[in-house]
C-alpha cells in the first residue's frame, strides 16, 4: 500500500491545487484549508474504491485503515505542523548569513520541500506499521477517522456543497474505473473475451508495474514542473529596461511564446524520455532534445543568457527523469 498511499498523496497535495507552494509556502484562510481538506478526502476516497475494483482479493480493513490514516496525518500536517515549519523557516532567515538568504528567496520552496519529506516519512511509517498488527486496531482506526470527517462535515456544513461534491465524485469514479478496466483488457490481452468479468482480472505483477509507472508519471509531470522551475527560476534571463521598453505588448507576447506552453514541452520531453529509457533506446532521447533546441534555435544564438538557462533547464529535466526511472525500475524490481 506504500505505493498507492503516495499516488493518493500527490494527487491531493499537487494536481488539486493550482499551485502548491501558495499553500505551504504562505498562510491560506480558513475556507481555502477547508476546501483543500474536503478535495484531498474525495480523492482518497476515489482511489479506496478503484483499489478494491483494481485488486478485488486486497485486505479491505488494511486498506482502509491505511488511507484514513494518511488523510487524517495530511489533515493534522496541514493545519498544525506547516505553520510551525512556516515560522521555523522564517526565524531562520530572519540572519544575514549566504545559507538563510537563500532560504529567504525560497521559501515557498523550503516550506513545501520539508513538508513533502515529513510526509512521506510518515507515509512509509503507516504504511509499514499498519500492515503487521492485529485487525483490532484498523478497526479503531477507521472508527475513529469516521468519527473525525463526521464531525468536520458537520462544522463545514455551510461551504460545503455536498449534492455538487458527489455528482463530480461520481462522474470521476465511473471514468477512472471504466480508463482502468480498459488498460488491464489491454495489459492482459483478454478485450475479446467472451465472459467479461466485472472485476479486475489482472495478476499482482501487472497491477504492480501498472501503479509503479502511475506514481512514476504522476511525479514526472506536475512536481516535477514545479520543482525545475523553482530551481531554474535564478537563472531566467530578464529583459533590461529599455528593451522592455521598445517592445510592444504584442511583440512581448510574441518572444514570450503561448501560456503554459513551456511546461507543456517539458512534460513531453520528459514522459518520451522515460519510455525511451523504458525500451533501452537512447537514440530518441538526442532527436527529442534537438527538437526542443531548434524551436528555441535563435534565441539561443542571440542571447548568451537563455543559451545558459535553456542548457540549465534541459539538464534538470533530464536528470530529474533519470531518477525517477531508477525509481521505477526498483520499485518494479522490488515487487512492492
């Protein structure tokens, strides 16, 4: 369940909110905190039931022991322990040495870095320790997390618009689940069997490699965006005053390029590069950076400075994608 839990976490904690760092990185009002809690339960919720769709023979109790458990520690993070990791990081850059300046001009970054590892720490923890005691106690466990989105419901009543909530959460189960049972007829070779069964029929291997290259492309795609661009943010060129000057909005639109088009290329490059390294084939990975450097071409040869951000850029991409294929190859090595 260590797995499943993180899917659970990154698309709670990253592909539910515009930008994370905001949430981490400054103090969110009462409703906005609300409303990311209700959106990370649904979500969790959602997987629970496509779990058990995915893996009809998994230990019902665990599994439920395990996500409420996670959603309840997400919960208590968010609204006690990030504040105090917010004032930590803020004392500690509040001094003139190189290190906490630093930290000053990242601290949205700092803050939602060290929430991420305290959290993963304490996924891996429940995950691990749950699975080892009696059934007893997954049973306390998911009594008391009832007990606790009860009473949070009931406090939330009035912002929480429940008819709206469960008409979407429906929608994306019947959506997830019927995506789901199409790849495992794929994975399985089985779309023309005669006597479609309604529950999943692959092996504990395919499900395996299935969730591993899940996780794997969850973190290749959003968060990996989010931490290249934070890192390579120092390095982005900017256009002096008098040339800023002479351009004109359309024309600074132009050298800017489309809205969301550079995470969109980055997201690309990295999923081909993955499969590429997925089928041993290095060759693709040189045609998709060159690709990548021809649209880029002129401004390349005219500014020295992008030249620098561009290669800065690229590198990260790729490095990040590398590790998390050596990721993927352990985590399907492992059999987890």
């Amino acid at each position: 369940m260590i797995i499943e839990s993180l899917i659970i976490h990154i698309l709670g904690d990253f592909y539910l909110i515009k930008d994370p760092s905001k949430i981490y990185g400054t103090s969110p009002t009462g409703d906005e905190l609300n409303h990311h809690i209700r959106r990370y339960s649904w979500i969790s919720l959602l997987l629970f039931l496509l779990i058990l769709f995915a893996m009809p023979e998994v230990d019902f109790v665990l599994t439920a022991a395990i996500i409420m458990s996670v959603v309840m520690v997400n919960t208590v993070h968010k609204v006690f322990i990030t504040p105090l990791i917010q004032r930590l990081v803020r004392y500690t850059s509040s001094s003139e040495e190189v290190l906490t300046n630093l930290i000053q001009k990242n601290r949205a970054l700092v803050v939602l870095s060290i929430s991420q590892l305290l959290q993963l720490v304490w996924i891996l923890l429940i995950s691990e320790g749950l699975t080892g005691v009696r059934q007893s106690i997954h049973w306390i466990i998911i009594g008391i997390g009832v007990i606790l989105i009860t009473m949070y419901l009931y406090q939330t009543k009035k912002q929480f618009e429940f008819k709206k909530s469960a008409l979407l959460f429906l929608s994306s189960l019947v959506v997830a689940t019927a995506t789901l049972y199409v790849i495992q007829r794929l994975v399985t070779g089985s779309m023309t069997h005669s006597k479609a069964e309604f529950f999943f029929t692959w092996g504990t291997s395919y499900y395996h490699t299935f969730i591993s290259y899940t996780l794997t492309l969850l973190l290749l795609m959003k968060p990996a965006n989010l931490l290249i661009r934070k890192i390579s943010s120092a390095y982005n060129p900017k256009l002096e005053s008098d040339n800023i000057s002479r351009l004109s909005p359309k024309e600074d639109q132009q050298r800017a390029g489309f809205k969301g088009a550079g995470a969109m290329i980055g997201t690309l490059e990295r999923i081909l590069i993955l499969l590429s390294f997925s089928a041993g084939q290095l060759l693709p990975i040189v045609a998709i950076l060159s690709i990548k450097a021809f649209a880029r071409y002129k401004r390349i040869v005219e500014e020295a400075s992008f030249s620098e951000y561009f290669v800065i850029g690229t590198l990260l991409s790729v490095s990040v994608t590398f590790l998390l294929y050596l990721m993927l190859q352990s985590l399907i090595t492992a059999g987890y």
